[in-house]
C-alpha cells in the first residue's frame, strides 16, 4: 500500500465502509497498525465471519492486486511457491535441437560438450520457464499486491514452518536462479478457523485480529448494507433468530455469509412477516446439518406445550 493510504484508523474505516465492509474500531486499528509496521496481519475466528472479505476489501481500497493463497493439506512449497515447466522446457530443446546439436558437434571430447551444455542452462533455467505459484507472484510483482494466506490452519506445521521464512524476508531461493526478493513488500493476510492450534513463532511475526461473530445491531447493519431491499422490520426478526440460533448448541452455527443468503432469500420470497411457514421452508439456508435443522425446529418453530410463546418472539406477534 502507499505510503498516504491509511493516514488514520478512521480512514481504514472510511475506505473499508465504501467497499461495504463495516470495520469495528479494533479491525480498523489493527489494519493501520499492520501496514504502518510492515507486519502480517492474522486474522482468526469462526468459518463466515467476514476474514477473507477483509482482504478483498483493503485490496479493493488500495487498488492492489488480491493475491490469493488457498491453503489445504498436503499443500507443498511447489504448490505456494514456483514449479519448472518442464513440458516448455522439453518443447524449446525440441526447436533448438539443430541449434544444440551444432554446438555440442563442435566438441571435440564428451566432458567439452558437458561444458558447452552446462553454458548454454541460463536460456533453460530462466524466469520463461519458471511457473509462478502465488507466493512467488506476490515477491515478484511489479506492483505492490495484497496476499491472503487463507485458512494457514489448514495446511501442514511443516508449511507453516516454511511460510516463516518467506514472511520473514519476503525472498525466496532458487538453486537455478539465486535468490529472489521482493521488489514491494505485500501486505499480507492470514486467516484461521481455529481447527487448529497455530505455531507460537507464526504468530511473533503477525499482529493478531480475532474476528468474532457480531452482536445483534452489527449484524443488522450489515444486512441493510448488503440487502437494502429488506423490509426493515423483517430484517430486524431475521438477524434476531440468526443471533438466538448462534447461543443454541447447534452443530454449526450459521455465519454472517448464511445471514445474507437467508436476507436475499427473504426478498426472493417477497415475504413481510417471519411466521411459521416461512421460517420452515427457508430454514436450511441457514443450517446446512440436518440435526441442526430438527434442533432448530423443535426449539423455535415447534415447541414443546410448555414453552407455546416461544415462536412470538421471533415473529414478533
């Protein structure tokens, strides 16, 4: 990012906001922070609570390139970092194999010839042939990019062993090449969903950004922002449930991005009221493990006798 990007946390707000995304004072403090101090950034908390959209939204406000790093496991240096095309190396030997065989027909003994090939490696070892995966991409843009590192607690410990290195000094070692620094340092992001305990040492070299899922009137204003169409009153019964189904102890509570589907479906609907058919008919756009969806039915949409006013309070009636 320039220098002049975020001159201010309330600027990361200002610009986080016209990209629709609605930045809490602590996300918009540690951004600044992150890029004043040339430090990554990571970012944990619950699978949809909007960790990779923050990336999308700082790249979109920077007018930067998103470099996108989707970890997994078994994912490997080869995969995060370059690979040899070999197949365009044996092409181009192929096309100037006239021209090899009349280089190496001009040795006169077989350790000259090994000599003249060994020559001639810098045209089959160059950056042409060289496949650049999105760590590379990012050490050698010729723009300063945004680089997301998503769901780092996917991968292995021993890539995350080898990311320290490259977040460390954002240049990598080729043997063929030498090595190979980063003309901008990005601005890096990391997410985590928490399957996993992240190293000690990964986390020194980041300043730290737990993303939770947001209280009832964040929520609802993400919902005007991103389904203006909403009626209002609906929106407000719609984020109320979604809030009351995250304190039940559901298999997977329904994230901010199930919220926004459930809003759009709402509008798709035409519906005015959240009554009982709507809310069973539209249930699994939020709740995608069918005992969630029978929890959620018996605690909201069909309580037992004991409990008849428990539904009103979400339909407002």
């Amino acid at each position: 990012m320039s220098d002049a990007l975020f001159t201010s946390t309330e600027t990361v707000k200002n610009q986080l906001s016209q990209q629709k995304y609605i930045a809490t004072d602590e996300i918009a403090t540690i951004v600044f922070l992150a890029e004043k101090l040339g430090k990554p950034l990571l970012a944990e908390g619950p699978a949809g609570v909007g960790k990779t959209e923050l990336a999308k939204a700082i790249a979109a406000a920077a007018g930067r390139e998103l470099i996108r790093l989707q970890c997994y496991e078994g994912l490997d240096e080869s995969k995060a970092l370059y690979e040899w095309e070999y197949s365009k190396q044996l092409l181009y030997t192929q096309l100037l194999r006239d021209k090899l065989n009349e280089t190496l027909g001009k040795a006169e003994t077989l350790a000259e010839a090994a000599d003249r090939l060994a020559a001639e490696e810098d045209v089959f070892f160059s950056t042409r042939f060289l496949l650049q995966r999105p760590l590379l991409r990012a050490i050698l843009s010729e723009k300063p990019v945004v680089l997301l590192i998503d769901e780092i607690d996917r991968a292995d410990a021993e890539f995350e062993a080898f990311l320290l290195e490259v977040l460390s000094d954002f240049q990598v070692s080729v043997p063929e090449l030498g090595t190979l620094a980063a003309k901008h340092r990005p601005f890096v992001i990391l997410t985590s969903n928490n399957t996993r305990e992240l190293s000690e040492a990964l986390k020194r070299r980041c300043l730290y950004l737990f993303i939770d899922y947001p209280d009832l009137e964040a929520e609802l204003a993400v919902v005007r922002l991103k389904v203006p169409d909403l009626n209002p009153k609906l929106a407000r019964q719609a984020v109320d449930f979604v809030q009351r189904l995250r304190k039940s102890d559901l298999r997977k509570s329904p994230s901010i991005s199930e919220t926004l589907d459930w809003a759009n479906a709402l509008v798709a609907l035409n519906a005015s009221n959240l009554d009982k058919d709507t809310l069973e008919e539209t249930l699994s756009v939020l709740l995608k493990h069918e005992a969630d969806l029978q929890k959620a039915r018996r605690q909201f949409i069909h309580p037992p006798p004991s409990r008849p006013d428990e539904f009103r309070r979400f339909s407002g009636n």
